[in-house]
C-alpha cells in the first residue's frame, strides 16, 4: 500500500511498478476509474518508450485535432499575440502535407527574424513588408486570409455560423499551401469531424450565441469523446483498464489506482 502525497507522485510510484513488470517480461495491468490518473500514468511511462494499452483511449481535446479545433477558438475575441500564432503555426496538423517541410523553415525563419523579441502584438502589414524581404509573401498572404475572419469575427453569431467559421479556418490553415491538409485523418481526426457534423444538425436550436458560450460548447462535447488510436503499437503486458473491463480479463500483477474516498470502491 502506497500513500502518495499528490497525484503525479502516485503516477510516478505506478509507472516504475508497471515499468519493472515490463522489463521482467510479467503481464501487469493498472485498474482505475480515474481517467486523470491514467493519463499521467501513460506519460510518465512515455519516458521509458511504453505505451501502455489503454482500454478506454484519450479524449478527443487532448488528440491532435481537438488541440488545434480548442487553439484556434481561443484566438476569437483578441489580439493575436506571436505566442499565439506561433502555437498554431507549430502545430503538426498546419501548413499542409507535401509543403510541410517548408512550414516549418518558414515558422522558424519568422520566429527568429521577427517575432522573438518584436512587439506584443501581430501587425500584419509589419509582416507583409518582411515577406517581400523574406521570400513568403505567399505564405503570409494565406496565413492571414485564413486567420482573419476569425480574428474580425463578431462577438455574437448564430452557432452555425461559429461552426462554418471555425471549420473553414482549421481547414485552410491545416491546408496550407496544399491542395489537402492532415486535419480530418486518422481516428482522432474523423472523430473531430462527427463532432461537428452532429453540432451543425443541431445548430437550429442554437439561437445566437457569443464567442464564450460557443468555446465553452465547443470544449464540453469534445470532452464527451474518447478516441482510441488503432494506428499504434501497445506495450503487449501493460495494459490500463477500466473498473468494468478488469472484471473480464487477467494479469500477473494488478495495480488499483485511485482508492480514494469518494472516488472507488
């Protein structure tokens, strides 16, 4: 019996328990209702290069796709700051597939050139004028017709309209200057997209809402869904389960997480 003074010290002591059973080939599992708990879990073991078979996945919110969805809807309603920009343009799911590659030169040449140590707040013509000097007149011209509506977008809109917005921008964005962009692939991408899709039916009952209501909307039906990524390749004897799917299977060493008043038994 481990009494951690805190959650990630509680993490910490299971994964080096779970780290060890790896190393000597023992099937060990880790049971926990405690979805917060097991993430930190999969991190700390993420240090060693074990990716433990998580029954339940990961939210929708923390994949990259709904990173990227909850990034952008935070930029509506102020200044766009470089740490901003810069957290967009960084992202993996921007600046296309095959134009990739040159995203990132360019995001790092702006950084260095411009951003770093420049004003507190974006100022495009400023931009427009290093582009001419930079060679990235493009690439700015379309960085800044796929933020602006965004960034100029009223307070308060119809909710289909925050849905049509917000989804045309992640698309240009996750585009780039390619004919296709990443942003709707793989499972956490096609959940995304089901996400919207069965906000914009409902968006009839919507009414007008302003730009909080919307993000806050937004972050509570992501939070509703977990993906679970098939393309990966878990640690075949650790394993992270639920209470209901511990009941069905078996392991050498079972861990119970979590046994916190009010939280389980």
């Amino acid at each position: 019996l481990i009494e951690a003074p805190s959650q990630q010290a509680e993490a910490e002591a299971i994964a080096i328990r779970l780290r060890r059973a790896a190393v000597e080939g023992q099937k060990a599992a880790l049971v926990t209702p405690d979805r917060v708990l097991a993430r930190r879990v999969a991190s700390v073991l993420a240090r060693w290069d074990i990716s433990p078979d998580d029954s339940a996945g990961r939210p929708l919110p923390l994949t990259p796709p709904g990173v990227f969805l909850r990034r952008l809807v935070a930029l509506i309603g102020s200044p766009l700051t470089p740490e901003g920009l810069l957290a967009i343009l960084k992202h993996p799911l921007c600046g296309g597939i095959e134009g990739r590659s040159e995203h990132l030169q360019m995001t790092r040449k702006l950084e260095l050139e411009k951003l770093r140590g420049g004003a507190p707040f974006i100022d495009w013509a400023d931009l427009a004028n290093w582009a001419d000097k930079a060679k990235a007149v493009d690439w700015i011209e379309a960085l800044q017709a796929a933020l602006s509506p965004l960034l100029n977008a009223d307070p308060q809109k119809p909710l289909a309209d925050w849905l049509t917005l917000h989804r045309d921008v992640a698309e240009q964005l996750s585009r780039g200057l390619d004919t296709n962009g990443p942003l709707w692939d793989k499972e956490a991408g096609a959940a995304a997209w089901e996400v919207l899709n069965a906000l914009e039916k409902e968006s009839v009952f919507g009414g007008i809402i302003p730009v909080v209501q919307y993000r806050a909307l937004l972050q509570s039906v992501l939070n509703g869904v977990e993906v679970r990524d098939e393309a990966y390749l878990p640690h075949p004897n650790i394993a992270i389960m639920g209470t209901l799917e511990a009941r069905v299977q078996s392991a050498h060493l079972v861990v119970l997480g979590g046994l916190n008043e009010g939280v389980w038994p």
